[in-house]
C-alpha cells in the first residue's frame, strides 16, 4: 500500500545520439511506469525541430501503436510519467512542456516540487506572463525564457537560481538535451550509455530494459549537457547538505533499481530486520501486504526466524473502475486487490507487514479481513516511522490533512486498524538500515527538521476524513 | 510462466435467487479473471427473459459501465471468462452461448473441452443443423435441442450422455439454473451460498470475493438444479474413476482457492519442499521466477534451508502490445516482465523455480538474464513433471508441437536454456506432495495412461519452434 | 421526412468474380446507406472458405480501416445495411447472417420481411432447431439446412416455398451467389456487371459508383446462380401478380436510381405535379421539406407556376445524439436540423411539400415554424396518399399505431398540424403519377387490398402517441 | 464545392447572463458548424472561475455526452469551432485559448488570420515570453497580458492596435464577456438577446437555433462588453473604411442567415440571376453542384427561363475517410458524393453552377461524369470571379498555389475542366448582385486592391498541383 504523495511519484527518461531515442524512451518510462500512472508523454528532436505524443494513460496505451513513433523522429528523446501532481488531472498539464521562445523550441520533463511556485508566478504575471497550465514546471521555461543571459545553460542556471524545492530536470533542444538535479539531491537521476548514445533515467531500473551501461548518479546540483559532441558536467550552484529523500528506499523505487549508491530491495530486507530488532513478537507466521511490504516482511522472517507466508494473494487484473454492489460487501476495496489464504491463517498468530499507513482505512480493513480469516492475533508492522510534518518537498495540505499519523498516536492508530499490536520502524532504525556511510537523508517529514528553511511555516494540518478509503 | 494449455484455461460463474445477480457473477468473474482474458460474458435472467451483455477483453473493461447492469436485470445470472479454446478468437464465440428453443430461452457458460465434437457435429449438420459459432459447446446445445426427452433435467442428461471431454457447464433459462461437472470431475467447480442464494463457481476464491459461504464442492457427474424452491442434486450418469486435472494445483488455479478439497498454496509449497526432497543442489539462494513459482520457491527453501530470495522483479504494468526496438534487446520480452536484482545475484549460485516449462525459450532468456547479472552457477527447477504425452481434454495438436518435452530429453532442455542443471519434480513426487487420500488424479499429459480410451490416438507431435516466444 | 416503416429498409450488394470484391461491396453499400443506417456487414469468399466482418453503425465507421480488407478476401462478396429490423438493435442481429451446415458454409444477406416466421420457427423448434439470432432471416437458413432435396439451388427454392412475404436474398457459399426476388417482386432488385463479374445490387445507384453497367432487374420470383462458369436463370416458383412496393417511389429509393424500369427522380417530380393538378391553391412560393421532398416541390413548382424556393434551410451535421437544454426551445428536433429563410418567407403564403406524415409532431413542427418566420398562410401538400392499413410486408403493430393516418381525418391531421389546408396526393393521383404500362403496385397499405390473403387480419391499430417526436 | 480558405473558416458564439450558458453555446456551435469542422471547445465561467473542454472533431460527437455539461457550469460561455487555421491541427491548437494572467483567467476564440503575426512574435520572444500553440490567437494574449494599462478593455484595445488583420473576437473571464470585430469588419458578428441574456454569434442562424431575438450585427471597430450590469459599446479604433468580404455571401455564410445586412440565400439567387444576364447559354436545364450552387442555380434558371433540375444527386453519409479499391475508378472522390441523374441528362445540353473553382480537378472529374451519363454539352458557370491576387486576410501561400484561377486564363481552365464553355460571374455582376448601398466590400483577391497596404508584397504564386483532389 502506498503513501499518497503524489507529486513526487513522477518518473523522466532521456536519451541523445540514438537513432532510435523515441522507442528506447517508451521502453524506459515503461520500465518508469510505477512512478506514475495517470499520464505520459515523449518529445523527440530530429535536429531541426521538435515531436511531441502525450496522452493520459499508461505508457503501453499512449504509445500503444508503431505509427506513432514514425512522428516522433530524430535521435534525441525525453519523456515523462506522471502521477497527479500539483497541476489538475487534465491533458494540457501533461508533461513534458513543449513551447517556443526567442532561441528555438525547447522542451522540459520535471519529476519534483517547486516550494515557491506561487510567489514567482505573480511575479511572473506581473510582468505580463501568461500561464497555460496548472503545473509548477511552466515556471522553471518562463524563468528561462525571461532570462538575460545569452547561452542555454546560463539561463537554465539562472532560472534554476530563482526556484526553491526538489527537481530533477530533462530539457531537450533541437541540438541538445540537459539534465539537472537540484543542490540537495532530493530525487534520484543516474546517468548510463548505450553505444555512444547518453541516457539519463530516474531510476537505474529503466536502463536496465534497454540494456544501457549504468555510469553513475548524477549529483545533486549537476547539470549534465549532452550534444553530438559528447557530454560535459557543470555545478553552477552553491553547494549544500545533500538530502535525498529516505521515503525513495521505503516505497517509491522499484526494487530492482540502485539509488543513492544502494540497491533498493537489500535496503527493503534490511528494514525488515531492523524492524524485527525492534519488535520482538510471538507469532506463527508473517505476511507481508503486497507487493510492496514483500521484502520488509522477508527480512523480518530472516531476522525473527518466524516463518515468511504469503498469507494475501493479490488480484493481478484489477481495473481503473469498479462497479460496487449495492449490497455492502465487507472491506470492498481492498478485497478486490487481496484474498486471504484461510486455511494457512486460520488459529494463527499473524504480523503482517506493510511499508505505511496513510489513512489507516485500508489497514484497518486488511486487518480485518485477517481476522475474519481465522487469524486467533493480528500484529501490524510498518516498515517506515509515522509521518507526523508535511513535506514541503511534495505533499499538499489538503493531502495531508488525510494522513493519520500526522494527529494521532500511534496506539489511537492501533486500535483505530483494530490491531493487536502496531509498531512504526524508529527514525533512528530507518537511518541505520538504510546506512549513513555518504549522505545525509532528508527527514522532515518525521522530525520536523527541514532541509530548506521557510520564514512561515503553514499551518497544522488536521486529521478528518477516516472515512475516506487509500 | 503458464503453460499453455488454452482451452482448460476457463472459468464459470453463477448465483440465483439474488436480486443483484448481474453484479455479483461481474465480481465473480472478477476473481475467476486468471482463467481467461480474451473475452467475457454474463447472461441475466428476470424470470421472464434472458438479457446478455458479452464482449472481447478484461472483465473491468467489458462490465466497465453502469449502465450496463441496468440491462442485466433479475434474480439469476451465469458467466464466463475465456482464454482461446477451440473457437477461435471473435466476438462470435464469446460465451455465455444464448439460444432459442422449443421450450423457451436457454444461455450456457462451459470450461473444458470435447473430445467428440466433430464426430457429433457432423451428425447434427445431417440432420439440418446449422452452426453459428465455431465453440464446441454449441454442439451441447444443439443436442439438448434436439433430445426427445421431455424436461430440462432430462434433455441436458441425455445430451451429455452423447459428450465424451471434460466439462464444468452453468445452464441458465427463465426459471432455473443447472450445473453440470464431468462424471470424471477434470475441472474444479463449487457450490456456495449467499443469504438465500445458490452461487455455483470455478473456484472457490470467487465466493471469497463475494462473501458467499463455500458449502461444498459439487461432485463428478452430478447434476444441481436451481429454482425458487431451492436445490436440488442428480446423479444420471454411470459412476467412473474421479480423475481431476492435477495440473489445476501446479498453475491453473489461483493459490487462495480450494480445489478438490485443498488449498493450493499449501499444495505449491509443498510442491517446492518434494523437489527439494529430490534435488539437492549446493546454491547460495533460491528465486522464484514470479507470480507463479513464488509458493514453490518458498517451499524448497524451506526444506532446503537455502535462502528465499526475490531476485526477479516483476513489473505490474505490462500491456497486451509492446512495440520493438529495431535494434535487438537481448532477452527482449522476458525484460519486459522481469529485472533481476543485480546486486543479489552477482557472484552466487543460483536456483531458480518456475512451475512449467513450454518451448523452453523463455526459461533460456531467464537463465541467461540472471547469468549477465553475474550469477555463477544457474540451476532451474521445475515443480512439475515433464509433460510428454498429448492433453485429449484440452491441448491442440498444433500447440502441442511447441512443447519442448515432448521431443526432447531433460538434458536436451538444459543444455537449449543453458542451464548448469535441469530438475523435474517425478510424476511420483508429484503425486506425493498432492496427496492421493480421496482421488486419483488425471496424470496423462506425463504418463500416458488416460482416463478415457480412444479408438484411435492422433499421431505423436514433433517439436518444432524453438525460436518462438511463450 | 421518412415514413418510419424500418423492417423495408435494408440494402444488399453483392459481386462475383472480381479480384476487389470486399471493397466494392464496401462502395455498394456506401451508395445504399440510406436503406439502412444501423449496423452494415460484408461476407467475402475466397474459394475456400468465406470471412465475415460486421459492425454496429454506418459503413463509413464500421469498414473504415485499409486492414479490415485484408481479412476479406476473396473473388465474391455480398454485404448488407440494415435499418431497426424484425429483430431488436444489437451486434447478434447484424447481417449477412453465416453458418455452417452440411454442406459446408453459407452466408445470407435479407432485405424484405417474412409474414409467417412465427409459425415457421415455431415448427423448427418443434424438430429441435435453436435460434441464436431474432431476426426472420435465420428462419430461410434452418429451411435451407432441414431441406431433403439435394443441390443448393433446389434447398433455397424449397425452403422459400414455404415463405410467404417479401424478400430479396443475396446468398454467398465458397463457391457460388445466388440473388432471389420474391415471387411478388415486393422489393426492388438489380443486376450489373463490372468487367467479367457479376453484381447485384437493391438499386442502381450502387452500380452507378462502381462503375458496373446496368444490365436488367432481377425479375419477381427469380433465382440467379452465379458461379466461375457465369450466370444461369431460374424460375422456380409459381407465377404470381408482380406488386412492387409503390412506396419505393415516394420515399425508399435514392432519386438517381432507377427501379421497376423508372428513374426515381423523374417519378418524385411527376408526384409533385400531379399534386398541383390535384391542389390548385393561390400562394407566393412552394418549399420542400429537404431533402426528400424536393422533386415533388419541384414538379409542383413547373405545374403551377407558383415559384420554387428553398424556404428551410438543412443543417448538415446532424449527429445522432443531441444534448438539449432544459429550458424548451420551441420545435426543438425539428429546429436542430431545419432553419426558415425568415426574409423569404416573411408575410407570403407558403405551401410546403413533404412526401409523407407519420405521428403528424413534426409537420406540426414545421408549420408552426414556417408561420413564426412569418408567412402568412401555411399550406401542407403531401406527395403520397395516407396510409390507413397496416402492411404486413413490414410495419410492426407498434410503430403502426403512431401513424396519424390510420385512426384520424385529413381534417382532424389538419387541425392537428395547425396548416391552413392539409391535402394528400390520391390513390389514383399515385398510380397515374407512377403509370401503370407494366406491373400493378402493392397499395395495399392505403387500400387494403393486400397482395397476399391472410386468414385473420390483426386488429386495427389506435393512434396515440401525439406527442412524440418522428 | 467550397473555396480552400481555411483560416476564414471558424465560427464563435457567446452568451452571458444565462443559467444554461454551455448548453446553449453547443447549440450555437451546432448552428455554426459549417464554419468549422476540425476542432470545437466552450469555455464556461462561473462567475469564479473558468471551465474549458475541448476537443478535436465535430460539436456532436466532441459534445456528446451530458455529462461534460455538469462540467461547464455558469452563466457566461464562449466557443469556438474550427477548420485548419495557420495553426496545425493537433489539441493543443484548439480554441478557446485559456489562460491565466495578472488580473486572472481569461479565455479567448478567433475568427480570422492576423497579417502582422510573426513579427509581433518575435517581438513577445525577445521580451522573454513563450509560445505553447501556434496560433496567431496567442498573439492577442500576450499583448494584452503585457500591456501597461490597467483596465481589461482598455488592455484589449491596447493590444488590438498592434494587431492588423481580420478578427472577431470573444473574451471570456470570471465576470463578463467581451466581443470585438475589427475596423473593417472583415468577417460578420451580431448581437442578440435571450430573455436577459446577450448573445454574440458569427451569424444569425446560430441565433435562430436558440430563439435569441437579432438586435444587430456588431458594428467594425465596435468592442461590446456585456457584464451583470448589461451591455456597453466603444469604438476606441480610429475609424477606417469597411471592407466585409464579399466570399462570406458566395460560400462561407449558411444561406438562411443574415450577414452584412443581407439574407445570404437571396444574395445568392441574385449571383444566379446576375451570371444569366452575362451569360445567356442554350441549354436544356440548368443544375447546380450541390449543396452550395443551388441557389444560384435556382436565380439563373428564374432569369433565363432554362428548367432548373437536380441532376446530380448527394450522398448524405460521406465520412472522413473513404478506402479506394486498387482499380481505379473514374472520378473516384466526386463519385463518392455526387452521382448524376442520367434519365434526365442523357442526351441534354446542361449548365452546371457551382460557387468557385479550387484545383480544377472536382471541376473536371464534375464535367466528365455529366458527360458520361449523357450530356450532349456541357457548360460551367461560376457564381464568383476567378480570384487571382493572395487574401492576405486568409489563404495561405502554399496552399494558394493550388488556386488554379491565380495563373492560369479562364479559357486554359476550360480546357482544362473540358467544358464546353466556362463563365466566371464579373466583379462589377458580383459587386452589383450584392448591392453597394451601405458598404464597399474587401474585393482584393480577384482586384488585387487591398484595404491594409503591405511594406512588401509577398511573390506570385506558381500554380502546381493540378492532380490535386479538392
């Protein structure tokens, strides 16, 4: 089960120098896909001139068709999946931007959170800008449309100056494609080759599928420009503290993938283990809630010695609609997703491990569906600390406000999800699983200890809807 | 990685005497989705009249409206989800089939197949019958048609007496609904209930998902009839041997379900502990090649002491079409389903588990992805039999050509996936770990000795297609 | 405005011995789309075996993609447009029907209706038939397959003995088509031949687009067998009084056709005069309803003297659906597909001319439009005869009670329509128009002096349904 | 046949102070279709905010649901229909333009082609702005956005005298409605009420639709704001000589409305009447190209005396796309739509009238098909001049180029087409026809005089493509 943090959950791919750069970038956003579902989009260059296909939708929909990459052209390609992000859910804020300005065309992928979005756009207005969409990216082509200085790197530097937040950046030119992480690092981006082609993926996974060399990450205030003749690195902003966010390892990445110098589904196990040093239970058996709560719960068993089941067998053709009967059925949602395996549940103990909760709704029906199955005790296990401070770096307000932990304690949780047991993962285990050999990660959204100051901070968000279904 | 096998490859759904039939066979179907997703259908009837609403594709998007419930109106409601069977893949040959005849309207859902089709089509086309589908079970119809025998019961008895196959049938008319399970019991089919209504379904997590109560499997040649006053049980063909399909345990069945009294997961993993039994291999881990071979993966381990590991990551966004790269990917296909987890493989010996293999070219790819990913000894188990003689209640001749066993010997199939070593479970482990208390199994695809006999048996397949992809 | 009287409204194409012959159906039945506008079908034969595509909607829609063509090959092909039928609106009822039966397979194309399907079906089902389809067309198809006789053109007269109604048939076997026309000749039927191929089509336009010269009309009770061989004639049936269906004339046919030996066009005008010779009335100007309406506008137009003008403006993007406002616009319908030349028509006395009147709302629509844009009398002069008996060759008891003719008084449509004077060609006045040198037409619907006898005639229709909307 | 003159072609409609403001602006667009049949969008205000939908297509099937009304709530709406402008036809173009601001959102739809529009471009480029679409509407936002002065219209009025060329304009915003035609009133705009409810129409037969009342047509250099307080007019434009374009009358403008102050329809019968008294022809009949010659046709058959007759017959179902038979047909294209009446023409000396010759090529294929069925001549006569000198108001270069009129003599085009002979009515029979009273109409295309003096007029055009289809 995922946190809903939506703005972060988008993923960019972007290769130059290949003759095939639209189709390789399909295959990458694919492999990209679980960092965003709602809509997608690919911008080619020929060297002349610019190609766009976006539409809403998963990846092998949009581009489910060979004709479509005969208008995508050209041996430069970025492409972008995106999750509901600040922008509404409609396809002129499907990404990525396309538009002209006084040197060409230019086209932008963003994966990440402006902070001050809103200040530079009256600014912006101000001055006679207008807006065409609803996402915080336009800001960053304004920003460098507007700019004085005379190459593209200097303006993308100088507006990248004026923007506060996380971002990872794709800009594809006639001639060029640019790459930028922001100074703290917050979101992953790696850097790989393919023959003499460059590729640039959010994720290490995406290289993978297109049997790219993975080279290694790009670093937190880079940016990497690739033309026809190769590709040069620059760090024009000040440096800072590294803070990649910790919540990529708990939930975000695919586990296949290797971020922030470590593979993703060893860091898993190893909160499993951690948890397991933490929580000490007696029990028969633990589950995880899958997929995402697999490898925690499997490090748990490791470490417990108590047997790993998968006491929760996922439907693998659930649909984007679902017609409900009238009739309640109990714990409809989450039973169209999960069944229990009742012969191996029943008179059990069972932990069952998940990697959140968010507004407990969901938990609090997988619990008792356990329970319904025959468990005799259901003790739940996060593998992640509760989330009390908003994250800046993504969640809204009004998100947040849904998200239980940030106003209850965690035994109002328990008994809330009904649980025999609740236990988080300590902030200092989730910092010692993950390792802090290098880096430094960002935390605030469990110690309230921000990377980035704010002069005010907004307000409390409070706890409503527990009603309301994941 | 699913054999294939396309026609067993059905599932069926009914309840009556519910006011939201049409709804709950849609959710019904829902969980039998595994079973076939070429098409889906669901005949409703209102005591007056049958409505039908049918269409190619995932059950989510065929029912993915409202509005279409409102023309399924009434108490009784069968349906269908299809893989490709013996008809071929067009609208046409969606079932639910729905006809008149002489004694009104009459809608059937049927997963198996018949042996003596074309024998009794060809009567029937004697006669003056025409053929509207190209779907064996019109011939079920056109039989019960024509019997001289005066009541449904009747008709529907003396037109199977004709039928030589396997055969789970859902007969829906105005006022009843009957279903039928082979005298040989090949398929799975049970009965529950809900409140006061009869629901009868392929497997039992689709009464899980409905919160139906399992009231018991129906048996091997019996016949239940369902109307306003209840149910009844008949038993009008001659008693044989029970001679269920082994193969539902191995991958055709959802691992939640109970199928001829046992839950399949247990079974799976049991699966996994025989092999472990037969095979003792010195490795540094065992993965699963997933969903699949997941429980029997957990099961070698577990008897094995070798660790479980998730080296094979599964991405959950793969689509029905997939454009190519011009420039060939190595392993293309595979990669799109599976990455492997490179940092837990690298320099370790490997067994992977996987529950079939058909041509063989899919488990080569997999060995040799997780080969590259720096695996040094890939050894490949198999939690079934090799399968070398001919399904009559099922396989096409021409699909059976593609099985690799049934040309080649193990050690042919592993030196053609490159495998250091090659296990099959033995038909006798097999057994052993299914458990042989009440039933004997239908074994014939790997020993020969079928449960019917035929005159004269077609010739023996040859294999051709190595290079095809599964 | 179009007579509603559906089950006439259908077109069939078919070509035999042309290397194209899909796609020139599929241009066939382009020309013949306005016979049926609900669903269209094509079979095509390639020698050895026939290939089916059908669809919902118009051939535009359904046959516009190159790569259906590609699944219809062949040197034969019949297809067929249909209109709301005898059978209900969905995909299971799309013509040409195709099965199998022991003579291999055999596809059929129906543009007619038969006055005894009931109790034929009845006796089918009596022997065991099943019915799969609602259509009277599958009726010829279990005739064609119970028949004893031998040779396929001895099965299709066999079984068409026991029809009684209208019909024109197009059937396609692996090797042959045979065209019928009822021995009636209710319906209109021709035959062409583009190069060495034959064709047949329901009007002549069709052979007008594909270029094929207009050889002759299938004569009533006709049988044409087309084979590699060519083309043979056969006149099985027993000879009775031809009766073509005089409404084809008013309104069925496309005005560049010509049927039963006239051009379509020259008839309407001819209509319109003898309507002036009838309707003498003082007035500024004549407007047609458009489009059909037109001609018979015309020729009242040169009779009287009284200028024609085009009074009503039609508006060529009429979609199918159409989402109104809740605040009523007054002739709302009408006004969405005809708009007044308001300063034409502003303080003249106006006669408008259509070709029929059905439930009376929209000419009294019409009326009151025409009076809003100003005129100063409103005269309504139809070019057809009203319609007071049922016609058992097509119109369904149902829709026949919502024509206004059969339970009211020209006076009392008159006053309903709010025109200042209401006349209607005469029977006689029609059969003049038309001539009478050759054949006698069907008028049985506004004599009731039927072609056929029936032993009881239904009970006559009411009218009630004053305010729906035509 | 219509003129190829795309970007003239779009149509807008608005309505302010109404509770069903979209609903009713879909019936304007459906009125106004013929203006524009690529794309349609309406933007609704609620008095708060701005609601757009979109899409490409027609107004039927764009606006095909009642859902997407639930969608547009308020009582101000805009909309626009559009055929390909100098803008390409993908989403992104379609209009109206929505956009966010200093003073907020504003929503924008044009009608008309702006001759200065790089220029400003590049302008707006070098102060930092950027460009999403490639509409010269965009153009219009961005001065106004950056304009200095403080009031909405004065910002309008601001950016308009930037702007040089043909526009009617409708601006939306939270709180009122602001309509605009330019100084020399190049294209029609008029003005109704509905109740309280103002309404803004390209032509009234968008008003008829919705029973609005016709105040008015807005005058050139006339801005009309329309907010809860009502209406107010300004003519802040220095005020230059009208030029309306006299095409509107030849073929842009439905023929029941009312434009310039004239009814179309008349205005057209009196181009027939005109080209009679230029042209007397022997002839049997005279017959248009349907459906625009038809009035003409109608005037010269009145003047001259000849028999007016529709000898060539439309198909009403023609769709999008249409695939050909590899054999070719003749005429294939016109065929589709037109096929002539032979009975009546066999043998016949006919005038056929059409309002324009494009290519020559529908001409051509038009002359040889009445041939073909008989014609003994065959006569052309064209309700408009042969237009020689670029619009610069409209028509592209390139697509000027295939302008068969603007290189080559009437008697070479003659030739060309194969007509027995070709008349073009003159500029001073089109300028009289349509009666100068009030108004000296833009002749530029066929006089080469133009209302806006260019610097630098751009090349002759080369005519090329004379294979083209219309």
């Amino acid at each position: 089960m995922k946190l809903y943090c939506p703005e972060e959950e988008c993923g960019i791919f972007g290769i130059f120098g290949h003759p095939e750069a639209a189709n390789l970038t399909y295959l990458g956003l694919y492999a990209l896909q679980h960092r965003g579902q709602e809509s997608c989009g690919i911008v080619s260059s020929d060297g002349a001139s610019l190609h766009a296909h976006k539409g809403m939708g998963l990846v092998a929909d949009v581009f489910g068709n060979q004709e479509i990459f005969k208008q995508l052209p050209g041996e430069g390609a970025i492409g972008h999946v995106r999750y509901s992000t600040t922008g509404s859910s409609v396809i002129k804020n499907v990404q990525p931007i396309m538009v002209d300005y006084s040197r060409g065309s230019i086209a932008v992928a963003h994966n990440g959170n402006i902070v001050n979005a809103q200040i530079i756009k009256d600014e912006l207005e101000a001055w006679g800008s207008i807006f065409q969409t609803t996402m915080d990216t336009e800001i960053i082509v304004h920003l460098l449309a507007t700019s004085k200085t005379s190459s593209l790197l200097e303006r993308i530097a100088d507006a990248l100056q004026r923007i506060r937040g996380a971002y990872c950046l794709l800009f594809q030119t006639e001639t060029r494609m640019i790459a930028v992480r922001d100074p703290h690092g917050y979101r992953p981006l790696c850097l790989g080759k393919l023959g003499n082609a460059y590729v640039v993926a959010s994720e290490s996974c995406a290289l993978d599928l297109i049997e790219a060399e993975f080279i290694r990450e790009i670093e937190p205030g880079e940016i990497v420009e690739i033309t026809k003749n190769g590709m040069t690195s620059h760090f024009p902003f000040k440096k800072v503290a590294p803070a990649p966010c910790i919540f990529e390892f708990v939930y975000f990445a695919r586990p296949d993938s290797t971020i922030f110098g470590k593979n993703v589904y060893l860091v898993r196990k190893e909160l499993g283990r951690q948890l397991a040093r933490e929580f000490r239970i007696e029990a028969d058996m633990v589950i995880p809630v899958p997929d995402s709560g697999v490898p925690a719960a499997m490090g748990y068993a490791e470490e417990s010695g108590i047997p790993f089941e998968l006491g929760l067998i996922r439907n693998h053709y659930v649909g984007r609609t679902f017609i409900e009967p009238q009739q309640a059925i109990r714990h409809f949602g989450v039973k169209i997703k999960l069944n229990p395996v009742r012969e191996l549940i029943k008179g059990k103990r069972v932990i069952v491990i998940d990697d959140s909760i968010v507004r407990g709704t969901t938990s609090r029906k997988i619990v008792k569906m356990v329970r319904n199955a025959g468990a005799s005790e259901v003790h739940v296990l996060i593998s992640s600390p509760p989330t009390s401070y908003p994250c800046y770096y993504g969640i809204d307000t009004p998100n947040r406000k849904e998200l239980i932990s940030s106003s209850h304690t965690v035994d109002e949780i328990r008994r809330y999800i009904t649980a025999d047991s609740l236990g988080y993962l300590t902030p200092e285990g989730l910092t010692q699983a993950v390792g802090t050999e290098n880096t430094s990660y960002c935390r605030a959204c469990f110690t309230g200890d921000y990377p980035i100051k704010f002069p005010q901070l907004r307000p409390e968000p409070q706890l409503g809807l527990f009603e309301k279904e994941s």
